[in-house]
C-alpha cells in the first residue's frame, strides 16, 4: 500500500496540474502488488453540467487502445495462426503497397518499423459513413522506405493489425477483442462503439483555441477512421478497467487465475525489440521500453484531437498508473506514483521528482505555486518575476530534491529547466534558452532577458516519446 503521504502528494499535484493548465478533469488509479490501491478523480467530467471526474468515468483511450488490440493479437499467434517474422503480405487479401526491398514482418507492425510513414486517420461525424478497414487499407498502405531503416509511428499498421484479426479469426476485430480480452479482464465499461451506456458515463470532449487562458469549446464524439472503428485508438474505457490490463501485464498473462496469454508471450510483449540507435530504449511489443534508476519501465500514452488523453505505466517494482484527462493535452506528470520496492527507494529518487520543486518546504499550496498572472509574461523584455525560486530559508531548493538533467524545452509558454546534479549550480551561457527572445519593429532579436520556472516539472531525459 501506499503511505497517505505518497498519495496526499499525488493528489496535490493533480490538482496543480489541472489548475495551471485550466483542464477540466482527470482521473488516475494506481496499481500495488497486483491490485487497484488507490483511484480518484479530480475536476469535471462535464463542467457545464458540473458532474464530477471519478474513477467510472469513462474516457476515449486513443492509442492507448494498441496493448489492448495487440493482446488479441498474439492470442491468435499462440493458436498457431501467424509467427512474428510472418511477411504480413502473406496474409493480407490487400496489400502493402511501394515496399522497398524486404517485406515487412507483423513485428515490424508492432514496433512502427514497417517502412509506412505516420498517418492520421479520418474524422467522421456519428451520422455519417466512413470507410471499411479493408478499403481505408487499400488506399493508406503504403511504405516509403525500407522496413527497419526508421521508427515512425504508425497507426495504419495497426490498421492492419485488427484487420488481420478478423482475417484470423473470422469475426471483427472489436467482436474479438471484446469476447476475448475485455470480457476475461472484466473491463464491463469498456467498449469499441458507443453504446447508450458508454455515452452516460462518458467525459465530455473540449477543444481550446490556444493557450489555458482561452475558454473551453465543448465537442460533440465522432467516428475514428472506419467501420468498425480504428483498432489504433478507438477503445472507450475507464482508469479501472484499465488498471485490470497493467495487472494481467503484471502478473505474466494471468488475471484472477484465468490465462490471458502466455507467460512466455508476455515477456516477449515486453522484451527490446527495436532499440532506439545505440540506446538501451526503444520498442516491445506495442509498448515503450525504457530504462528508468536501472530498471525497466513500460509506457504508453495517447491522445484525439479535442478529446482525451490517456497514459499508462508499467514502471519497476511491481507497480503501475493509469492516468485519462481531457481536453487532450499534455499533463506533466510522467510517473505519478512511487516506483520501487515497498521499502524504497522509490518515494524519494522517482516520485519526488515530479512535484514542483519545494512546494512541500515552503508550506504553499501548490496551485497558487502555479498560478500564472498573465500581466508577468515576458513582453518587450520585461522580466517575469522569481516566484520562489529560494526556500523560505533563503538556500536554492536546487540542492533539496535530486533532479535528473531534464532537456530544456519551452511547452506552451513554460520553459522546462535543464537542471544539474544535486547542488549543482548552472552559470547562465550565450545559448540559455530560459531566456527568451524580444524583438524590435522589424523583427530583429532584441534583448534577452532572463526568464524563470515557477515550480516547474521535469521530465526524465530518455524515454521514449509517441
């Protein structure tokens, strides 16, 4: 179990996060020793009709849908139908069209190194007609370049996937999947279309012109792609259902006593298959590996356009989070729950690391901590104020909490720090990009003055990105 302060913090810096980038809600559910510990959610699911974010909620999964839709896959692969270095053309009635030199295998599908570029499917109104999965792969399937040469995120390769399901099995891949792996994971409020119980439960969608500081747009659901929806990131689901899926990750294909799948295909979900260059990160089967205090941690996240945004972790220790949100957006909370071992070190050298720093040492709430006064931006050179950047003793909170070297990076108008080892002070260079530009009438750089972090979060250099 986690301790109540691990979980106060947690709940803190939700909070936070929502209240510095005005989201509306989000729901998260934390993962022990094969368990749900703790879920909560936070906001508005629907903010004009002021229904509250819980745990039910349900939210659109986005690419969080490829695990779920993969486990259905290599299910097909134990029976004997298929093996991982199959040419997926073997077993397609409609075909991958410009290959380059060798075909490329249904692994390749799995790790986005097909040699097909990335491509986003089409959106559809719910009363309108969109493509089959048939048709929509006989125009989108195309490689530009030879499989394995580069990693490019590919949802039409899971296109083929489900496609290749329903080739296998016999039935759609959302019929499939649903009887096959939602059913025996006891996901109940999960589905592939939006059935009326769906839509009760439901987040609602927004969209924003800009910044947080601009209004929420409500946006009504669409149709992903084709019919049955895209196997890519169709799935509607809950942060409990969800967890149900980390669990069985967890607990090496078995979920309550009933197989899933394999031990032994479980650890070649998770094992390197395609390392990123020279780096010990890359891909699994579907998922992100990368390597987090020396150990191994699994991830993936998605995300629609104008409506939710989903993530999950697999990280060392035993433990795992499922976080949704909407609007779709990024929350910089990367691995908000305490890693490691029951005894540590998780809480101190993982979990602390995405709090804003010393928010807890100068006693300040931290969503007044993030708060932005859009009258302190940096305009014509004017220099946003130090909000706490020394603790209530006057020392730098640099030396307080060990910081990994995060990359510096400006995310919708925050700049994200590359800080040094713990206590390590950085001299400002020529190249600083926490300083930031004004310009003159003619659009000349002019001074650069020096911009500050109020608080902000860091990010761990080194793991993947979708």
């Amino acid at each position: 179990m986690l301790d109540n302060e691990v979980l106060e913090d947690v709940e803190r810096f939700v909070e936070a996060e929502l209240a510095c980038r005005k989201h509306p809600g989000s729901s998260l559910s934390v993962i022990r020793g094969g368990e749900v510990v703790w879920a909560k959610g936070f906001g508005y699911a629907d903010v004009d009709e002021k229904v509250r974010a819980k745990p039910e909620t349900v939210y659109r999964c986005a690419s969080v849908t490829k695990p779920v839709v993969t486990v259905g896959l290599l299910q097909l692969m134990e029976k004997g139908k298929f093996d991982l270095d199959d040419e997926v053309n073997s077993h397609l009635d409609v075909k991958i069209r410009g290959v380059q030199g060798e075909e490329p295998t249904i692994r390749d599908l799995l790790t986005h190194r097909s040699g097909m570029p990335t491509r986003v499917p089409p959106i559809y109104l719910l009363d309108e007609e969109p493509l089959t999965m048939r048709g929509y792969i006989e125009s989108a399937a195309w490689a530009v370049r030879p499989r394995g040469e580069k990693w490019a995120y590919c949802n039409t390769a899971y296109m083929i996937v489900g496609y290749l399901i329903e080739l296998f099995s016999g039935v759609t891949y959302d019929r499939y999947v649903a009887e096959n792996v939602l059913e025996p994971l006891e996901m109940s409020s999960s589905a592939f279309t939006l059935t009326p119980e769906i839509r009760g439960n439901l987040a609602q969608g927004y969209k924003r012109a800009g910044g947080p500081e601009n209004a929420l747009i409500p946006v009504s659901p669409y149709l992903l792609g084709t019919m049955p929806e895209d196997p890519a990131g169709s799935l509607y689901s809950t942060v409990l259902d969800l967890a149900n899926l980390v669990i069985m990750n967890m607990g090496g294909g078995r979920f309550k006593g009933r197989c899933i799948l394999k031990e032994e295909t479980v650890k070649e979900m998770h094992r390197l298959q395609a390392p990123s260059g020279n780096s010990r990160s890359g891909m699994g089967l579907t998922w992100f590996y990368s390597i987090h205090d020396g150990h191994i941690m699994l991830s993936h996240t998605g995300g629609l356009p104008d409506l939710h945004q989903q993530r999950l972790l697999l990280p060392p220790g035993g433990g795992g989070s499922v976080l949704a949100q909407q609007p779709s957006g990024r929350l910089g909370m990367e691995a908000p729950v305490a890693n490691g071992s029951e005894d540590g070190p998780g809480r101190e050298t993982c979990f602390r690391r995405w709090l804003p720093v010393g928010s807890r040492e100068l006693g300040q709430d931290m969503r007044s901590l993030r708060r932005r006064d859009p009258s302190k931006r940096v305009e014509g050179g004017e220099r946003v104020p130090d909000h706490g950047q020394r603790g209530a003793s006057g020392e730098s909170r640099r030396r307080e909490i060990p910081c990994p070297r995060a990359v510096r990076r400006r995310v919708r108008g925050y700049v994200r720090v590359r800080r040094g080892r713990a206590g390590e002070e950085r001299k400002p260079r020529d190249d600083d990009t926490s300083q930031i530009h004004s310009r003159d009438a003619q659009g000349r750089p002019g001074p650069r003055p020096e911009r500050r972090v109020e608080g902000r979060v860091l990010r761990l250099v080194g793991f993947p990105r979708r």
